[in-house]
C-alpha cells in the first residue's frame, strides 16, 4: 500500500469519530472545543498508533481508533494553549481559538481536549493493564510537551542557545507526542516490551525531525508550495537549528529580524546554502529518521513496517 | 476520631508526597506548577477519597494516596487557570501563579499538574480495571469543572440566572470534584457499585453545599475571622443563590456592586434575613448535605462512615 492512501484511509477513521463526538455541540465551550478540530488537519499521530498497532499485532480483533482520537485530542489542546501563549491570529486556515472566541475560552477549550484525551484513551478496546501503561504514558508525554514549550518560550529572550538545547527542546515539543503515538499504538496491541521501546524511538526520532524538517519549510518553501508565510522564524527572532548553526559558522541571523523582501530571503538562503548550514539542518533530520529506522529493524516483516519506513522519508521530504 | 486530627493525618500524608514531588523544582515551570500547592490548602478533596476507601474497605493493603494527590494536583491546575481567567491576583496569601511568573508561565504550570494528576492516578496501588475507571471518571470529571467554570463566566454579563441554572453550574464547578474524590476513593479500594454510586452521590451533595457556605461566608463573616474581604460576591456582581434569591424576592443586589462600608454591608445583611434569604440559602445547603447523608446509610457501621458524617456537617458550619 502507498503510505498516502494508508494516510488517507486513517484520517477518514479518526475524522468520522471527530464528527461524530464534537461534530454537533450545542453550547459555546463545546464549539470552541471542536473549532481546532473540525478545520482539518493531516491526523500523522493518529495514523502512527494505527500503523505501530498493526505493526506489532496485525489482525487483532482491539480497536485502538479512540486511542487514536486521544492523540489528536492532545495535539489539539496543545496548539490551542500555544497559540494564546504566542499570540497567533490564524492556524489551519481559520481564526485562533482565542481569536475568535476570547482567552478565557480558549483555556477552556484547551483544558476540554485534555481532559477528553483520557477520556477517549481509557475507552479503548484493550486490556486494562494495557491502557494504565499507556494513560501513564500520555501523561509523562503532557509533562514534557509543557517543559518543551516553556524552553522554546525561554529561548526567545536569550541568544547564546546551543545545538543541544535546541534538540531537548525538540524532543520534548514535537519528538515526544510522535513517541507516545507509536509507543501507546504498541502497548495497547499487546506489542512487547522491546517492540514497544524500539516504535518509542522511532516515533521520537521521526517526530523530532519532522519539526526540523517544519522549520526548513519555513524558510525554503515559497507561501504557494507551503501555504504559509515564507521565513517567518527568521523575522520573528526565532531559535532554530538553522539560526543556531549558522550563528555558528558567524551569520548572524537576528538583524534579518523584520519582514524581508523575497529578493532578501533568496540572498540569505544562497548564504546559508554556501555556508553548508541548510545541508547540515538536513543532514541532522536525516539522521533522526536513520536511526529510527534502525531501531525498528527488529520488527517482523510487513506492510505495515515497509509503511513506517516510508513515514520517516515522508517527514524528511515533505514541502508542506 | 475527631474528623479535625483525621483531616490533620491526611493532609500531612498527602503534604509529604507533595514535598517529595514538589518540593525542590530546579527550573522555572517547575517552581510555578509547584507555587500553589507549597502554599498551602486544607487538601479536603484528597481526605474525603482516603476516607471513602477506608470506609468501603478497611485495612485493605492498597495505597491510594497518590490517587488522593491527583485530587489535590487536579485541584490546583484549575484553581490557576481560573484565576488567570477571573485575574485573581492572591490565592492562599501569596500571589496568583500569573502575577508571580506571567500569563503563558501559568496556562502551562496547570497543564504541567493536569497531565501530572493523571500520572499519579495510574501510580495508585489498585487493580488496572480499578484505575481505568478512575481514570475515565476523573477525565470526565475534568471536562464538567470546565463547563461549571465555563457557565460561571457567562453569568457575569447575565442578569436572569435563575435558582436551576446556579445549581447545575455548582454541581459541576465544585460538586463533580468532591464527587470524583469519592467515587475514585471506592473503585480503588474495591467497593462494590452501590456503594461507590452512594459515595459519589455523597460527595457531589456536600461539595455542592461546601461552594454555598462558600458564598454565606462570603457575605457573613468579618474579614478577621474568614480572612478574606467580605462581600466581596455582592461588590463584584456574582450571581451566587444569595443573589438570585433575593432578586426573587424583589431585593436586587445589582446596585450594590462597588465597594461597601461595613455599615452598607451590615445593612444588606440585615435585610437579606428578612426577607428569608439567608436562611433558604442555608437551608439549600443543609439539604443537600442531609440528601448526601440519606445516599450513604446503606454503608455498613464504621468510624470512617462516622467520619463522613461529621465532614458533610463541618462543610456547612464552618466559617472560614
């Protein structure tokens, strides 16, 4: 199977569960719960607990589906807090939480999908000793997405963040809910306890270069291939791995801090280019999904493992 | 026992699990997630689960007091993010989590002690089918607290609440939290479903009564007894039973909502027990308590049953 039809099948699930719980609420909190939700999204976490379940147990008759939900729930609530936090305007096309609704709300809302995340994992289809290691697992995960978002937070004030930061950082934003989606997909299937720390890894690895790979999308993609504004982390100050290496290598990126004409930004990737940071920021992702990979190497032989290895390409080599 | 030194045990058990936990956060989230809980609390919800479970299974071997600290953790995460919500400035005699630190410090302290509740609820030393019914009714419970807070908020700007609409909002604000600490308290330690529906009933009533005597201390106690501004409801507008009831009554309450002398307050007082507000107000309380009382008779004979007599009691007689 093509990893974009498996995408696209897994999404139908998860959506189909969307609608049906927060498809219709009939009071204000209810629809500013679901507002995030219901304006779409590529549902990978999802996709990978599915995939990591079939990976390790295929056929099983257990319905992780709602498991599935809980980590898009956790995802939702996370961009709904960051986006008060960072004072967006718009995400996935339609108006922030806040935005349209007020902030009060929008920690509500927020505080909705997270506590509705537990609810949708303890109603999964699996053994209960299954789902406490998982609900611990989830849990641990919310911890460092929050550390993870505070680093990234405190690494706007401060211009002396290293490359090592920069990953703990990632690990703990992005890396760790990708973690918990394969290593919770695995648990609930019955995966055992090697299988579920090598999808762990995995999920962790891909995840973390995914965020790598976000940011050089940032920068190299024009707004019509990425749907996005072009080098926004570069205008706003931001600490990634790009600016770090090449604040390395002596470009200093922070008087690029105000919008750039595109003949600008074309100069500064020509510089970053000459300079090998742009093919080390890619080597570095690479990397993550390489080693992931090799983690999963001990899984049997199947479809569904041939599938991950083309999700790890597909973070890498993705321009939207 | 006298349900002071059962309640004095209580809190210095769950007390030393939240220094050992919370007690030396080296970064900066950390100290704020931990602000809160250091300061302080009469740690009430996790003393009605020890009871509960002590009361539907005496001398059983299973430790639920990390299940009792997810009460209070759960607790405190909303007490932060609503007072960010209402822009408390003190809680506890300290400054709120948002003064101290800032407002994106605090959303993710109480996520950090949300997703840090769940954690220690699958700790507790249970069977896992236990623990994932008390995780499902504590995640549920999550989202009523929400809804109770988000309802709250949209009475503010209302002038027509009336007596049905207070009450549910109650019921879920406070009355689901007290009702979670039972229920919880009688799954982990294997009470039957009779029971554990008695306690939540239970705990439900007097939690639902323990926000009403809330809102009589509000109005009636000086501040050097309760140690909090008196009147403050009436000054701010809120519309508490007090408030709707007198309006029933003809005794709009609107008109007094700036800063009282205490010759105006006594005078506001004077009236409400006229017209017989104050004590329908008490009696509304007193019932739901007597109601919760009724719901557990069918508990066999015991000093902890005992104990939750004596706890619906002290909710309603207290002054501070």
């Amino acid at each position: 199977m093509e990893l974009n039809s498996y995408l696209e099948q897994t999404a139908d699930q998860v959506d189909s569960l969307i609608y049906r719980y927060f498809g219709s609420s009939c009071d204000d909190l209810g629809r500013a719960s679901a507002h995030l939700l219901l304006a779409g999204g590529k549902r990978l976490r999802p996709a990978l607990l599915l995939l990591c379940a079939d990976a390790v147990n295929k056929g099983s008759a257990i319905d992780v589906v709602p498991a599935a939900l809980a980590l898009e729930l956790t995802h939702s609530f996370t961009l709904i807090h960051d986006d008060i936090m960072d004072g967006d305007l718009v995400r996935r096309g339609v108006p922030t939480v806040h935005t349209k609704w007020d902030e009060p709300t929008a920690i509500l809302a927020g505080d909705v999908l997270f506590a509705s995340a537990f609810e949708f994992l303890s109603l999964a289809d699996a053994p209960d000793s299954a789902k406490v290691r998982a609900t611990s697992m989830l849990a641990r995960t919310c911890v460092e997405i929050c550390e993870g978002q505070h680093m990234d937070m405190s690494f706007e004030a401060r211009d002396d963040v290293g490359e090592g930061e920069y990953m703990k950082m990632v690990e703990k934003k992005t890396g760790a809910l990708y973690a918990a989606a394969a290593g919770i997909g695995s648990i609930l299937a019955g995966g055992n306890p090697i299988y579920t720390d090598a999808l762990y890894h995995f999920g962790q690895g891909i995840g973390m270069a995914f965020q790598i790979q976000d940011d050089l999308i940032d920068l190299l993609a024009p707004p019509e291939v990425s749907g996005k504004d072009q080098a926004s982390d570069i205008r706003e100050g931001k600490k990634t791995l790009i600016h770090i290496k090449a604040k390395e290598k002596g470009f200093d990126l922070s008087p690029f801090q105000r919008r750039l004409s595109s003949a600008e930004i074309d100069e500064v990737i020509g510089r970053l280019r000459e300079i090998g940071v742009i093919s080390e920021v890619q080597e570095t992702a690479r990397n993550l999904v390489m080693t992931g990979i090799r983690r999963i190497s001990i899984l049997p032989q199947s479809e569904e493992k041939d599938l991950l290895l083309q999700m790890g390409d597909h973070f890498i080599s993705r321009s939207s």
